[in-house]
C-alpha cells in the first residue's frame, strides 16, 4: 500500500470513529433530557390549575389571551385573583358571546367544578384577593347602616338595583349567594368601587350581608311591598288609590239626599 493511500485509509477510520462518538454522545444528551423531564404516568391526576388551563385556552383566551395578560377585547387577569373569577363565572357574567356587552347575570357557562378550576388557573397567574371567608361576626343592624351609606345610592334602598346612566347599571342583589356579595365587594366588578380591607374591615363585610340577607325575605309589616322597586311606584299607588278612595268618597257625600 502506498503512503497516500495509508494515509487516506487513516482519515476514513479516524472521521468514522469521530462520528460514532458523537453519535454517543447526543444520545446519551438525548436519555439524560429525557430522564430529566417528568414523564406522566398514565394513572397521573392533573392539577386543578392544569385542568383550569385547559378550560381556559379553550373558552376564554381569545379575549384574554394565552397567558391572560389580555388583548384588546378584553383585560388583563394576572392580578384579578380567584375572587374576581369566582365572581363573574358563579354569576355567569363570563365569558361574554361580545365583549362590548356590559356583563349581566346569567345561568353560568360552566359546572361548579369547572369553574373551581379555572378560579385555580387565574390565581395562579399573579397576586390578587382570594375567595373571601364570611366571618362568624357582624350584626343586621351594622350592615343596615353600613349598607344605606355605601351601597343604597346605586342598588337601592331595598337591594333592587338601579340605573346609573350610560347602559350602565347597578344590578339587583336579591339572587347573590353570599359569598358572591363579599367578592363583590371586595372586587369591585364593573363600575362598582373597590371596598378593600382598609375600608370595610371582614366583620362589617360580614354586616353587610347578614342585612342583604334581610333583604331577600323582609319583615314587609306595612302592607304589600310592590315587589321592593323603591318608592316610585309607592307614591303612585298612594296618588291613584288614596285620591281616587278620596274623590269618591266626596262624590258618595255629595249626592246624598
């Protein structure tokens, strides 16, 4: 054999057993990644907030985003926390067939569980107020003031709601559970102000709805309570039954022999 050709035999055995190093190489890369990386197992229950993630790429993200940092058509939900969430899914303000609509209660979207997870994917997504626990303190009697000077100017003395102009409206409280009128308030969804713990501390959210409570079944002891729509309707009733009651009872006096 000549020196060239040796030479050139050298170089093919010598890229050969480079190849094959590397070749060991990237697969031993390849088995560490994959040993590495938790590999699910199939008897693997997924968390509430993977599960809560699933349910929102599908039925939320085209407003909100992927990552819920918002688009144009609609917020950013990284701080909203799970109040917020609990909120507008629980009352079935959300999702919105469109985003220009203001949000109004409905029969809700999804199941309890359902929205359970989903509340669990939002939380995760930053800081925000979480569900609120009702404490066992408060009275009627704080909530009824408390109540007539932060809330009745816009859902009404008798908890009915109210028109605040604009389309926009204080809706009625008669049909929110609890827990709902406590996230209300300390979310302040829409148009309605935030009531945060330096400004109602949990005992006087506790107040509030003890007396919204009230509100739903009330000691009417003046007579019929014309459905609690406030005192419009009262007034006329008083006008049309009380003067008519009067004009025929001058008639009545008036034609008697």
């Amino acid at each position: 054999m000549t020196r060239g050709r040796l030479a050139r035999s050298r170089l093919t055995h010598l890229a050969a057993l480079t190849g094959a190093i590397g070749a060991l190489v990237a697969t031993s890369a390849v088995l560490t990644r994959a040993q590495a990386a938790p590999v699910p197992s199939a008897g693997r229950q997924i968390t509430a907030v993977e599960a809560g993630r699933d349910l929102f790429v599908t039925g939320c993200s085209s407003c909100h985003g992927l990552d819920g940092r918002g688009t144009r058509r609609g917020p950013d939900l990284s701080h909203a926390g799970a109040a917020s969430a609990d909120f507008y899914l629980s009352t079935g303000r959300m999702p919105l067939a469109n985003p220009r609509d203001q949000p109004v209660r409905k029969p809700p979207a999804y199941s309890r569980r359902e929205i359970d997870r989903l509340v669990a994917y939002v939380a995760s997504l930053g800081t925000g107020p979480p569900i609120p626990v009702l404490s066992p303190g408060g009275t009627r009697a704080e909530g009824n003031g408390l109540y007539t000077e932060n809330c009745a100017a816009c859902h009404s003395s008798a908890g009915a709601g109210g028109a605040l102009g604009q389309s926009i409206d204080a809706p009625p409280l008669l049909r929110a559970t609890n827990v709902q009128i406590a996230e209300a308030m300390r979310t302040g969804p829409g148009a309605m102000p935030v009531f945060g713990p330096e400004t109602l501390d949990d005992v006087q959210v506790a107040s509030i709805v003890r007396y919204v409570s009230y509100l739903r079944h009330p000691d009417d002891r003046g007579g019929n309570p014309l459905g609690h729509i406030g005192p419009v309707p009262e007034g006329f009733v008083a006008w049309i039954i009380g003067l008519g009651a009067m004009l025929a009872a001058a008639y009545w006096i008036g034609t008697r022999d």
